[in-house]
C-alpha cells in the first residue's frame, strides 16, 4: 500500500511552480568550469586501453544590462597562471547577447593583435592556421577570433527544462523525452546514430594521417569503417536550482565498435559542464 503514497508525492513535485528566474544584474558572474573523462577497453591485446582527464575554468561577467540584452566578458580565472594567459590569446573577450540569443563579438580588432602576438611567441606562421599541429598535444591552430562564438554555444546551458519535453543531441539517433528522476534533475538517454560516430572515427583517422604528413581522404578513412558495427547510449543529466537554472549537465556517451572477427572496443566519455555563481565584484 506504499506504492500509491510515493507515485502521488511524485506528482505534485512534477507539477510544482518553478520561482521566477531573476533577471540578470551588472556585477553578476558565473564561474564556467568544463570536464572531461575518458576511459577505453577493449576485448583484445590490440584494442585501445587507458584513460584520460581534463579540466577548464572560465568566468562569465555581466558588465551591462541594454533594454535589447546584456554584454557579457569572458576571463579566464583570477589564478590563472601567465603561461595560461599566455596559451589563451582569446580571453579575456567581450560579447553582446540579445534576448533572442544572437551573439556579437565587440572586441575582434584587440583579438586579431593578441592572436598576432601569440603566432609570434610560439614561433608559428598564419599558413599554418586552421591546420592540426603536434607540439605537447596535438592541436588545430585557431587563429579566428570569430570561432569563439561557437566556443560559446558549446558553454551555454539551456533554460526552461521540463519533464516530458523532447530533447535531442548532435551525436543521437531521434530526440528522446526528458524525465524527471528527483526534484530538480532532468534525465534523457538516447540511442547513439552508428553514422554519425563512424564519421567522427574517420575524421580522427584523418587528423592523425594530417599529423604524420599521410594522405588519407575522408571517403577513404569512411570506407574503412564500413565493417564496424557501432552501439551505444548518450545519457544527459541536467541539474537545476530552485529558480530553474539550469547549473550543471552532464553527459555520458558509451560507445561499442565491435567486428566480424570478434574483437569489441568500448569507450566511455563523461563530459559536465557546470555554471556555479559567483559574487559579485563591479
């Protein structure tokens, strides 16, 4: 006689009013921090085995409210080290973000000299930007003030989450519904889209090939793929505060590449993305 007593609290949580979202206020900053674990294993000698961490902080800054949106900056944190500034020539940058959500950068022209600064200080040519290059870690040169733009997107958190509601990822076969597991968490998991990941594996192989001055076209790279048969799951949890914020995703991509004689990789990649508030300092 339990059961129905935890089903009926359960719906009144899912049908609660979410308080009003305040509006943002200059001086208003959010910490930014990024991480992202890998670990691979496989059933044979030959498979790929290990793991990896990283980590990345940022801080997001109201510096004005407009009657048509806000201007945000982006820092890196206060201890950021001189060899961080050094290796960051984007940050800090300054955008206008509208209320439809069109962003525009204000500074490009500062941009465009600190970028100039960092080719010079690491002794590489502008013929190289765009390009996948080898020095501690393999890295594409990013020389566009402009990509920073789509840095953001890949930041951002998005608002107005709700139980039931479609939610879809890049990497994902068809959208799947978001459900709600505890007040204030939001859950969807989806099927992986074998396509899409046997794109991105040939893409690798492509990076790699560009890496050891090899020719290796995508088609090529896609062909040699096609035996793969590729399972798996994305699994998206979104934290949200008492005003419904979203503060925090997290997504699990657990992917199966498995052959005709048997052999069977996986690889697990947690990816959470995490908006904490700070206080304010203008």
């Amino acid at each position: 006689m339990q059961k129905p007593e935890i089903m009926l609290v359960l719906a009144v949580a899912l049908v609660a009013p979410v308080a009003a979202t305040p509006a943002p206020g200059v001086g208003d900053a959010v910490q930014i921090t990024t991480d992202r674990e890998m670990e691979e294993h496989g059933n044979r000698a030959d498979s790929p085995q290990g793991a990896s961490t990283d980590r990345d902080s940022y801080v997001e800054r109201v510096m004005a409210v407009r009657p048509d949106g806000e201007v945000l900056e982006y820092d890196l944190p206060r201890n950021a080290t001189k060899d961080d500034r050094a290796s960051n020539w984007q940050f800090p940058f300054e955008v206008s973000k509208a209320h439809d959500g069109t962003v525009r950068l204000l500074n490009e022209p500062e941009l465009v000299v600190r970028g100039d600064h960092w080719l010079k200080a690491a002794g590489i040519s502008r013929t190289v930007c765009g390009k996948l290059i080898f020095t501690w870690n393999a890295f594409r040169v990013d020389c566009d003030p402009q990509s920073i733009i789509r840095w953001l997107a890949r930041v951002a958190l998005p608002g107005g989450l709700q139980a039931g509601a479609p939610f879809n990822d890049a990497d994902a076969r068809a959208p799947a519904s978001l459900r709600q597991v505890s007040p204030g968490k939001l859950v969807a998991t989806l099927e992986i889209d074998p396509a899409i990941i046997r794109r991105q594996r040939a893409q690798a192989d492509v990076g790699v090939a560009e890496l050891t001055q090899k020719v290796l076209t995508l088609d090529a790279a896609l062909k040699a793929h096609e035996a793969e048969t590729v399972t798996g799951t994305i699994t998206v949890t979104f934290d949200l505060d008492a005003a419904g914020r979203t503060r925090q995703r997290t997504r699990v991509v657990t992917v199966q590449v498995s052959w005709p004689n048997g052999r069977v990789d996986t690889q697990v990649v947690t990816s959470t993305l995490t908006h904490t508030p700070l206080s304010s300092t203008i």
